[in-house]
C-alpha cells in the first residue's frame, strides 16, 4: 500500500488504480496525505528546493499527524534543506572515505596506535 500512495491512481494498472481510488475516497485524511507524499517527491526528483517552504505550510495546515512532525522538522535548518533538495553537489565520495576510515578504525581498535591506523588509511 505505502507504494500506491506514492503514485498518482492513473499511473497504477486499472485494478490497483481503482483499488486506490476507492480507498482514498473512503478516507479523506489519507487521500490528503497522499497528496503531500506525491508533492514532495515531486519536490526531491524535480529538486524543487525553493518550493519546499510552500510545502511545509500545506502540510502544517492540514495537520496530517505522521507528516507535520517531519515537514517541522526540516524548518529546523531551512537553508540546508533547501540546499540539498536544489543544488546537484552530494557528499557521497566524503561519506564514503569517512566511512571506510571508520571501518578501519574498529578493525584496529585495541591491537593498533595512531601511526599504525594512519599506515592502514593511506594504504588502502
């Protein structure tokens, strides 16, 4: 079900599609819900970041329980939010390097000093 509500009723197979239609139309809450879910992957794929203000009012508006803790949430640090759902730059190279030094760092951990650690690193 959670894959449905991420899709627009007329993108699903006729079955599925209906199937959702009168779900939605049973509970309002949920076709609201759906909305916002849909809205705001639009927001991630189409890096709408300037948007997502707009977003975080609809969605406190509507006072969707599971999604107005997390859409006050992003509030927190706005200007990083908005960065990272508009800008194309990703720290997946950094957070990768960070993480396999980590991953060094546990293996050695108890049996090897600094210098030792620092020799595994540049190593590897």
């Amino acid at each position: 079900m959670t894959g449905w509500l991420t899709r627009h009723p007329t993108s699903l197979n006729e079955e599925d599609g209906a199937a959702l239609k009168d779900l939605l139309a049973r509970c309002p809450e949920l076709d609201t819900a759906a909305g916002h879910i849909r809205d705001f992957g639009e927001i991630l794929t189409g890096r709408l970041g300037a948007t997502h203000p707009t977003w975080i009012d609809a969605v406190d508006t509507s006072q969707s329980p599971g999604l107005t803790g997390f859409a006050l949430h992003l509030l927190r640090d706005l200007d990083a939010v908005t960065a990272g759902l508009s800008l194309e730059w990703r720290s997946g190279g950094t957070e990768d390097a960070v993480n396999r030094i980590k991953k060094i760092k546990r293996q050695l951990y108890g049996i090897a000093g600094f210098e030792r650690l620092r020799r595994m690193i540049l190593l590897q």
